[in-house]
C-alpha cells in the first residue's frame, strides 16, 4: 500500500507529547479554578454537589436508587451491611430508547417510573409494594443543585435533546411521573451525577478514594475539595450555619473545549458539526466511547475514498465494540479485523499490511484519547495538592463500558498517570459504583 499521508498528518495531529498535555493541563486548571468562583464563565462548571458528608463504610439499611445513563437506565435495590460492606440484592438495567432521547420530558420520565414500577412489582411479597422506599436518583447530565434533592438542567449531553426539560427541576420533573404512575411510596432523597455516586459508593469501600472518573458513552469526573477554596460556596454559605469543611466538586469536564490546546483534527471538527450540540463538549467528543468508533469510522472511510485502503463499496465501522475488537487482536494475523470488516462491511481479503493500518488508526485515537483522560486526572490530583512527592496512596475511582471493556484505553491511561505524578496513585475500576453512591447519599438525607 505504500506509506500512507492521511496517516502520517493523523500521527502528527495527535501526538499527546509531553508539551500538548501541558498546555491542556494549564487551560483545564484555570478553567476549573474560574469554575468556582461566583461568576465563574468558563467551560469547565464546577457544580457544587451538596455532598457533605463521606460513607464511612458503616452505614447499613436497605436503600433503592434509579440511574440515567447515556445508553442504559437501571434500578438497584441495595442492602448496606456496615462493616464496609455491600450488597446489590436486585438491579434491572435496559438499554433508553432513542425515541425517549429526543421525545418530551414527560415521556422520559414516565419511562422511568414505569422501570422502577415494573421493578417493585418483580419483588414480590417479602417487600410489599406500599413500604416507604428512599431513592437516590444519579442523574449523568449537568444540573445546578441548590440543594442535595433539587437540581434544574443545565444542558444535554451524549446525543440527548429534550429542549424543554432544560431549566426544570429533574427531581420535580421524576416526582411528578412516580405520582402519575402511583408510587407515592416511593421518595426521591438525593439527587446525584454519576461520577458523585460513584465517589461515594467506592468510598465506602476503601477510605482512599478521592476522585471518581466515569468513562463509558460520555465521561465526567469529581473530586473531594475544600470549601475554603470553592468562593461561590463561601458567599452562598450562611454564617449562622457554618460551611462544611469539605464538599464534592462535580467538574462536568467534558465541556472542555478550548481548541488553541486540544489536539483536534479534520475528523474531530467533522463529528462535533454533526452532533447535537456542535461547538460544545470537545473533550467529551475526543475521550468517550460514544464517539471514538465514529471517528475512526471517518478516517478509514477518509483513506478508502483517497487512498483505496479497501477498493470499492465500503461503509466504517462505527461501533467502539468493533474497534476495541479489532484493536485486541493477534497482532501476527490480525484475523479478527479481517473478519469484522469482511462480515459488517462486506470488504474483501485485505493484505495484513492493510489490517496494520486500520489498527494502527485505531491505536492512534485511542491512545490520544486515553491520555487526555489520563491528563485531566492529574490536573485534578494536582488540584488537590497531590502531585509526585506524596507519601499517601490516592485511589481514583473509575467506572464506564469503556474502561470497563477496553484494556488498551486502559492501559494508556494509566501510563501518562504514573508519568505524569508516580505510582502512589491507585486507578482502579468499581463496578457499580454510582448506583450503590446514590443509594448511600438516600440514606444520609
């Protein structure tokens, strides 16, 4: 085939070099910092989570919780033992329709009062239907909480576009569909993102945990941060009821979006011009699942069409599935991605120097995108004064489909972490997590 310049120039733009991730490092660090204070106007929110108090492994009850993802929505009865121990006695998932995506708030939210009516009905008489259950009700898009249960929308992410919900009370919005499917028994005491639940479920488990990462269809991250440090909460506080000492930061860093240091490409700009939300959540569009096998789906078609990787009738693959399979594959034969390519998209025998090069586009964005995670880790650790020179070990909670299932998107993160700040820091996976968080939180409040 011959050296490839889509290629070449694709390498080039994505190199994550040691100068880029500095430069993304200082712009997410002063965005973050503008975040919280009072009129804070950059990308990056820094939404207060009215989490104040940590698990601290003994609670125990049984607690129910409701969580909306960007593909799945779920329903988790879960039993707290004490003793930091846990256990999910009952969870019910299925995938959103897209129909629910992009219909009316109301049709969304009934759809989840009838999982979780479905739910309680499947439970059967050891738990009868009319006992009081608290909920804690993760939630994985921005909102701006005036209180631990109140939180108006922000804006939608991941491909959801419900123009009225935004700016309404997605608790309000949640009661108001229990009680038109009557679960009046049924109470929702928290209100939490993804990425607090799961701070708070893996908490409870192991004391280290100080920041919590969610990378699957989108990503977010959160972190421990003292209220000294955080001026918007300083000025909303009331003297008469002294601050907390420390508080959950929900940074909603997918927003990132300054394009004078992110490493985007032809590809990038073409994707983020199609989505629903075009010019905003850059960062989330070059480090999540939702995205990465579209945007190798544009480059192969790219050098399809220029370069005739595949000669005629060829459509990409799209599916992050697909890619991380043919990006596992035995690299002597890479048989797998000659048999995707042949059964989804009907190409013939290529050369194993043709499959090289679609692993190789492959590596190339999954490696930027596992390091720019990586990178925005460590501004966070850093944030926190947790750098090289640390003695205690810092556990960052992660959880998400594609850290989950993706070993190479693993690996590199985990790479530029210990490059970047040393082995002290601890990323390790929780399953889970976020539903068993929220769970929690019902229980405090």
């Amino acid at each position: 085939m011959g050296d490839s310049e889509i290629l070449r120039q694709l390498r080039l733009d994505c190199a994550i070099h040691l100068g880029v991730l500095s430069n993304v490092a200082n712009s997410m660090i002063a965005q973050m910092e503008d975040g919280l204070t009072v009129n804070g106007r950059g990308e990056i929110k820094m939404l207060l989570s009215y989490v104040n108090t940590l698990p601290t492994g003994q609670e125990n009850g049984l607690f129910y919780s409701l969580d909306l993802g960007g593909t799945n929505f779920r329903v988790l009865r879960v039993r707290l033992n004490g003793g930091r121990a846990f256990s999910i006695e009952k969870i019910s998932q299925g995938q959103i329709p897209e129909d629910r995506k992009t219909g009316t708030k109301e049709e969304l939210f009934s759809f989840m009062a009838s999982g979780l009516s479905r739910f309680l009905t499947e439970e059967g008489p050891e738990i009868p239907r009319e006992t009081h259950r608290e909920i804690g009700f993760t939630f994985s898009f921005p909102v701006n909480q005036t209180s631990i249960n109140v939180g108006t929308l922000i804006e939608w992410t991941k491909g959801f576009n419900i123009p009225a919900a935004i700016g309404q009370d997605v608790v309000a919005c949640l009661n108001e569909a229990l009680t038109g499917a009557n679960l009046n028994m049924c109470s929702v005491t928290a209100l939490v993102n993804d990425t607090v639940g799961t701070l708070a479920g893996a908490r409870y488990k192991n004391d280290d945990v100080k920041v919590a990462v969610i990378l699957g269809t989108g990503t977010n991250a959160c972190y421990i941060e003292r209220t000294d440090r955080i001026p918007k909460m300083i000025v909303q506080g009331d003297i008469q009821d002294p601050l907390p000492e420390y508080t959950i930061i929900n940074t909603e860093w997918g927003a990132f979006s300054d394009l004078r240091v992110l490493p985007v490409t032809i590809f990038d700009n073409e994707l983020d011009a199609e989505s629903t939300d075009s010019g905003r959540q850059r960062f989330m569009k070059m480090i999540s699942g939702k995205y990465l096998g579209i945007i190798v789906s544009k480059i192969l078609l790219k050098m399809a069409a220029s370069e005739r990787l595949f000669g005629q009738g060829y459509t990409a693959p799209e599916g992050t599935e697909d890619i991380n399979n043919m990006h596992s594959d035995n690299p002597a034969l890479l048989g797998t991605v000659q048999s995707i390519l042949h059964e989804k998209l009907n190409v013939g025998e290529i050369s194993l120097e043709v499959r090289r090069t679609v692993v190789t586009v492959i590596d190339t964005i999954v490696e930027r995108a596992a390091r720019l995670a990586g990178a925005g880790i460590v501004v966070i650790l850093q944030k926190m004064g947790i750098n090289g020179e640390t003695k205690e070990t810092t556990v960052v909670a992660v959880d998400g489909s594609l850290y989950e299932h993706y070993e190479q998107y693993r690996f590199h993160l985990k790479e530029v972490v210990t490059q970047l700040i040393g082995t002290n820091v601890v990323i390790e996976r929780f399953p889970d997590a976020s539903g068993v968080g929220a769970a929690l939180l019902a229980h405090y409040h």
